[in-house]
C-alpha cells in the first residue's frame, strides 16, 4: 500500500489502495458494515449430521465508486463495502 505524503505525486505504475470509510467527527467513530435493515436475504447451511437451517440476514449497503482521471475519463468503477 503507497501512503501518500504531502506534495506526493502517485506515478505511473505505483499502486494505490483505496477504502471507502464513514466518520462521524461528533462522535468520533468510524461507521462499518452498513445494512438496509428493510431487506432480507435467505440463507441456507446443512449440518454435519445432515440438518438443514436457515436465516436471513439484512442486504448489505455497499456504495459504487467511480475512480476518474483528471481529464474525466473513467479508469474503474465497482462496489466498495465498507471497510
């Protein structure tokens, strides 16, 4: 991971890791694993012994991300969770 200094300039080829992090400054915390609580997902597990279960757990909110060059044009876009 490259840690960028002040004045730095990232150059061509250097890697650059990138993490999407909520603060709130008030509280002083950092805020993780988002879900929308409103939304459910199945899950399924069999046990050693042959027993099947489920539950479901809340979707998670993962925000997109769009990195872009300084003239605009796109170089990468996905899904970040938070981390």
């Amino acid at each position: 991971m490259l840690r960028r200094q002040k004045n730095k300039r990232i150059r061509l080829g250097d890697n650059l890791e990138v993490k999407a992090v909520l603060i709130d400054p008030g509280l002083d915390i950092m805020i993780r694993r988002l879900n929308d609580t409103s939304q459910k997902q199945k899950k399924e597990y069999t046990t050693p012994d042959g027993q099947k279960h489920s539950y479901e757990i809340s979707l998670s909110l993962d925000p997109k991300v769009v990195i872009t060059r300084a003239n605009g044009e796109k170089v990468a876009e996905g899904v970040m969770p938070f981390g």
